[in-house]
C-alpha cells in the first residue's frame, strides 16, 4: 500500500511539474510577455451536457486563474449558436465540449473534442498551447 501511495504522489507531482514547466516555456518563449499572441481557447458547449457542467464547475475557474488562462483566456459559445466575431474553424464542432485553439488571426490552429477528465486536460491544453507558440516563433524569425 505505502509504494502504491508513494508512487500515486510521485506521479501527481511529475504531472503538475511538467504542466508548470510548459507553461514557464511557452512565457518565456512569448515575445513581448504574456497575452502576446492573444491566443484564445475557444470552449463549445450546449445545455444539458454533464461534462460541460462539470468543466465548467471544477475546471473552468481554475483555469482562468492558470498560466494557461492567461496566455489563453477561455471564451464560451454554444454548439447551435454563432461563434464569437471573426473566428473561423477547420470543421463545424458536433460533440461537447469541444474546446478549439484559435489563434491572433481568428483561425482554429487546434482542438481537444470532449473531456476526457482532468489529468488528461492539463497537458493537452498546455501542449497545444507550446505547439502554437513554436509555430508562430518560428514563422516570425523568417
């Protein structure tokens, strides 16, 4: 039980280690600071979806306060609704939540489709996020 416990610990800290050194990355990366690329995660939802409930209870707040939500603060629309002015996506979301990458220019770079809970969130949220600003870092030292 103590090593299942220890290694439960162990593998809970690498995971918020390597969330908060992505993040460190993708700061120092940003020319200008945080908020530089306004990156802008894009959450689509609908009424009566358990997971955007719980999304919205558990992760959302948190998020907002997160390196991630500053970088790229979250921004809702609904499934059947219009998107938010001058956002254009790869494909029309169908599953919620769907949470979509949009990037300074208004167009999708990536998306996450569903919850998959929050272990799996984190990372993924902030690899995509790291991915988006290496492109752009890249395409602006040529």
């Amino acid at each position: 039980m103590f090593i299942f416990s220890r290694q439960s610990l162990v593998s809970a800290a690498s995971q918020h280690l390597r969330r908060a050194l992505i993040a460190l990355a993708v700061l120092l990366a940003m020319p200008g600071g945080a908020g530089a690329q306004d990156l802008r995660l894009l959450m689509i939802e609908q009424a009566g979806c358990y997971y955007c409930r719980v999304f919205n209870r558990d992760i959302a707040p948190v998020y907002e306060t997160s390196i991630e939500g500053q970088i790229a603060p979250l921004v809702h629309a609904q499934l059947r609704g219009p998107l938010p002015e001058g956002i254009t996506l790869a494909s029309t979301p169908f599953v919620t939540p769907t949470f979509i990458l949009i990037g300074p220019d208004g167009i999708e770079i990536e998306r996450l489709t569903g919850f998959p809970g929050e272990d799996f969130f984190w990372p993924y949220i902030g690899d995509m996020i790291a991915a988006a600003q290496d492109t752009t870092r890249d395409a602006s030292e040529q």
